[in-house]
C-alpha cells in the first residue's frame, strides 16, 4: 500500500516491468522513518506508519497467499 503521495512510484514500477496490481493506494500519506546512527554505530529507528496503518489483516493474507502457492 502506499499513500496519496506514492502514485509516482507505482508509476515508475510498472514503468520499469515491476508487478504492482497488489499494490493499493490510501487517503494518508505515505510511510515515512527516520534513522538515527550514533558514532559507535548503534541506531535508533522512528516509524511513522501513516498508509501502513491502513492495511488490514484480510488485504496481507489474501494477497500474500500466492507466494505460497
């Protein structure tokens, strides 16, 4: 899934012969995260989940599925 702001990169997708018919789009903003790496390089990771949020249960398993097939 990705947010209102992500068409470009379904475009770019399909455009470069990737599968996207999985791929749906929601009224939020796309996901976003940030990485903090300190100078022994341990990181920090801040998820802010927007679109993903949007995904549920049902959606995962019925499109997922056919990995296993």
């Amino acid at each position: 899934m990705v947010g209102s702001d992500g068409g470009w990169l379904v475009e770019k997708l399909t455009f470069l012969g990737a599968e996207t018919r999985y791929i749906t789009t929601s009224d939020c903003p796309t996901r976003h995260t940030i990485i903090q790496v300190d100078h022994k390089g341990k990181n920090s990771i801040l998820l802010h989940a927007e679109a993903n949020k949007e995904i549920p249960r049902k959606y995962s398993t019925d499109n997922l599925s056919h990995l296993y097939q």
